[in-house]
C-alpha cells in the first residue's frame, strides 16, 4: 500500500463512474485525529483472511494489540461491525473483548465490560430454519452455520452446489411467503435473515452513543452486506473503505485483510508517536 498521496482529496461520490479505477490506497492524510474518529472494522475478509471454514479463522500475532491501542486512541470508539454473533466475536478473539455490532446489526454492545443490549431483530422462525437446514444435504462440504438472528449456508468446500442452493431458497421462499426474510449472497455463503435490520441499522444506533457520538466513522468492509454502511458515511461526514475489490462510493480500497492490518498499526504508530514498523 502506497503511502505518498497525502495530498488526494476525498472523492466526489456523484461523479464516480461505474467502472472501478485502480486501486486508490488510503493515505493517512484522510483520516482525521483519532480523539475525532471511531473505527469501524468488518472482521472476515476485512481483518481476517478469510478460511474454507468460518472456524478456520484466526487472529494473527500483533492485531489485537493493534486494537486495543486504537480503542485506547479514540478513548474506546472502535467497534467490529460483523455478521456473526457477538458470543462468536468473542471466541474468536478471546481473551480480548471489544465494543461491537453483531448478527448484521441485530445485536450491539458498547463497550468490554457491558453485556448486548435488548436485540435489533428477532430470531428467525423454527420451521423455516429447518427447511433451510436441509439444503445442506445437498453435497458433502455445505456448511451450515445457525447464528439465532439468521442461517447461514457455506459452499466454499462445495462450490459446485451454489445453483442449488439459491433455487432451493427460493423454493422455500416461495412456500413460505409471508415469512419477512433476507437473503443476503456473500463471498461462497448464503445467509438468510429477518427483514428489518442490517448493519447500517447497527452502526446508525452505535453512533448515538458515547463514545461514538459525534465522532467521524472510519468503516472498512469487504462484502456485500457491508454496502449499507458505506452508503450511510456520507451522511455521518464518514469515510468507506473496501477490501479485495472497490465498492461503489467508497473512498479507496486494500487489496487483502493484511494490507487493512498494516494500515492499522501505521494509524496506532502515527497517534502514539511510535517509529514505523
């Protein structure tokens, strides 16, 4: 990641044409004091290297105590913004425990130390967990993960089968019309959740608390539900950044998790005063 274009201004969202231009790395220049930004960081695909299964995952030496510096700088405004649940959160990166938005925004908590606060959305209902369940037995290697607020089906271990899957969601879809559900197409999952609430939900109730409130965002994410949030930054005066790929209306782009990772540490070595790494 180049670090020589202090000078680029942020983009002008309106003018931006449907071609995505090359990588536009993220000066530091961009990024206001930290006593005025909350960090808000997606965690698959935008801090973690994504694995063939989500348990796979794995914290790398040095980036929880990237975080915890950066919760210290911005007097605990960093948040991990997921669609995994907060007890999932927690167990990947225990025994660490940061302020976060959970299940796409169904869940939230402040900071460490508090418990989540009254859930954004119900669970999914039990009959349609079910029947969802079962495309899992359509191939060896579809994963299925129950996150209570939504199901979730990986092919990463079965990439011939994603037709399949998305014909039989909707055929249960179809069957099931009054159920007010999402389906929400990722990097090799499908993941179905109630309507109603997504991470902008989230992110929009965190940045109404201390310490959030009255900060400028910072959100960095990889995937497709990460996109309601980079399409509210411009209101909140926010800066979007995607990861593998440039998003539309986002402000640059990394290339992988471990360039977001070094862009970190440089952010906590530029607020501390620390050397370069």
């Amino acid at each position: 990641m180049a670090e020589n274009l202090a000078e680029m201004p942020v983009r002008d969202r309106s003018t931006e044409d449907d071609d995505p231009p090359d990588q536009v790395p993220v000066p530091h220049s961009l990024v206001p004091h930290l006593s005025e930004t909350a960090i808000l960081l997606d965690i698959d695909g935008t801090l973690l290297d994504l694995m063939p299964t989500p348990r796979e995952v794995w914290v790398p030496p040095g980036l929880a105590k990237t975080l915890n510096g950066l919760v210290a700088a911005t007097s605990g405004a960093l948040a991990l913004v997921s669609g995994r649940s907060l007890n999932d959160i927690d167990l990947i990166f225990a025994p660490e425990r940061f302020p976060a938005v959970g299940g796409h925004g169904a869940e939230m908590r402040l900071n460490p130390e508090s418990e989540a606060g009254p859930p954004f959305a119900p669970s999914l209902d039990k009959e349609l967990k079910r029947r969802l369940a079962a495309i899992a037995r359509i191939s060896p290697g579809i994963l299925l993960e129950d996150k209570g607020y939504s199901l979730a089906l990986h092919y990463r271990l079965a990439p011939h089968a994603k037709d399949a899957i998305e014909a039989s969601i909707a055929l249960i879809r179809a069957d099931m019309p009054a159920a007010a559900v999402e389906v929400l197409p990722g990097k090799c999952v499908f993941e179905i959740k109630a309507a109603g609430f997504t991470k902008a939900i989230g992110v929009r109730a965190l940045m109404q608390h201390a310490p959030f409130a009255g900060r400028r965002p910072l959100f960095i994410g990889d995937d497709v539900t990460d996109e309601t949030v980079f399409a509210i930054m411009p209101e909140m005066q926010g800066l979007a950044f995607s990861v593998g790929h440039r998003a539309k209306g986002v402000n640059g782009h990394f290339d992988a998790p471990r360039d977001v990772r070094e862009f970190l540490a440089h952010l906590l070595d530029d607020a501390t005063g620390a050397p370069r790494r």
